[in-house]
C-alpha cells in the first residue's frame, strides 16, 4: 500500500492488527503508529525497496499479512 493509501486506511490497519491479536498471532509489525516496522527487502539487482503493511507470527511460522509498499 502506497503511503498516501495508507493514511487513508489507517483505521483498517489497527483493526487489522486488532483482529490478528484476537486470533492468536504475536510479534505483530505494523507500518502504523505503535508497532515495530516490518523489514523491508530490497529486491535483487534493482533500488526497489518493498515493505510489508503487517507481519506476524503465529505456530512459530512468520506470516506476511497484509499488502506491501513499493519504496522506489
């Protein structure tokens, strides 16, 4: 999600996090207020840098939940 997407959608996203709590996730990393921001990841031979909305683990297994934003 773009950053402009994402101050628009900010309430989704806290209710998104809000929701994975509730069903059991931890280490949650949101690219909101409040939380660790997700690693981003460079993709390979390119400046583009791509960072996850929402990442979180659950089952000791690290799930990417969300949307991502293209940095370039």
């Amino acid at each position: 999600m773009i950053k402009i997407d994402r101050d628009e959608n900010k309430e989704i996203l806290m209710e998104s996090v809000a929701y994975l709590e509730k069903r059991g996730f931890e280490h949650i990393q949101a690219d909101v207020e409040g939380y660790e921001t997700p690693k981003s990841y460079h993709k390979k031979d390119s400046d583009v840098v791509i960072t996850p909305d929402i990442v979180a683990d659950r089952a000791h297994n690290r799930h990417p939940v969300a949307d991502v934003v293209d940095h370039a």
